[in-house]
C-alpha cells in the first residue's frame, strides 16, 4: 500500500551491468494498492531497486517466467 501523496520508482539493471534503468514511477492518488507491472527485456539476470518517498508498504512481489526459443 502507498499513502496519498507518496512517490514510488523502480529501477531494473540487466546483466550486472551497473546501470539502473528507471522503468516506472508511481504517484499515489490515495491510500491503496497499486500494480506496478515491471517487464523486463530478454537477459541473462537482472536486479530490481525500488526507491520511495512518503509512507509506502510491498505485500507481495511475483514473477512470471516463460521459455523462450534461442530465436525469440
């Protein structure tokens, strides 16, 4: 849950590169729960980093993982 006002932002960094991308900020409208979709592109490994401003709370985090072909 975010409280009004708060400000979330994720990062992803791929393949231990050393650079985090910014993928998605989150201004909450209201205290409530909020999906914040996070679509990697194709890599090896890569990390996750979420920053926030004001009160904010992570009850779950999932992933979905698909096998692709070596083509796609």
């Amino acid at each position: 849950k975010i409280a009004l006002g708060a400000v979330l932002k994720a990062f992803i960094q791929y393949d231990s590169s050393g650079t985090w991308k910014s993928v998605a900020t989150l201004t909450a409208a209201g205290k409530r729960s909020y999906y914040l979709p996070v679509v990697p592109h194709r890599c090896d490994h890569f990390r996750v980093r979420i920053e926030a401003t004001g009160e904010w709370a992570l009850h779950s985090l999932a992933i979905e993982y698909y096998a692709g072909s070596a083509l796609h």
